[in-house]
C-alpha cells in the first residue's frame, strides 16, 4: 500500500531540485522521468503535483487491490 504521508516527504525532495519522485513512487514513470529531466516542469508541476498527491496515492492503491484481486482469481 502506497501512502500520502510518504508521498509528500518524497514531494519535499523537490524543494532541493529531486523533483518527480513523487511520481515514481505512485507508478507513473513517464511523468516521473519529466519532472525529474526538467525540474517539476520548472517548478510549475510540482506545485500541481501538491494538490494531486492524495488522488494518485488513493489511484496507485486501487490498481494494486484490483491487480491482487485479479490474480487470486485467476
């Protein structure tokens, strides 16, 4: 289970110029290497990335229990 609390201490790395962390951290490795290549997206995207923290996090853990579901099953 991912969690929000983590989530924004790895957001915090942004704040010393390790942004995109966050992201990596809830399965989106596309826009993880973005903001890691250009800094949040010059800082823009990382102040986004503040108010979405929570949805990702709820998102990333849904796709987990749905792909633990999904395995029990078949």
């Amino acid at each position: 289970m991912r969690s929000t609390p983590i989530a924004y201490l790895f957001w915090c790395f942004g704040l010393i110029g390790v942004c995109g962390i966050q992201r990596f951290y809830t399965g989106r490795y596309w826009t993880g290497a973005l903001w890691l290549l250009t800094l949040g997206l010059l800082g823009i995207g990382q102040i986004i990335d503040l108010f979405l923290i929570p949805g990702m996090v709820r998102e990333a853990n849904l796709e987990r229990r749905v792909d633990y579901l999904e395995a029990r099953r078949g």
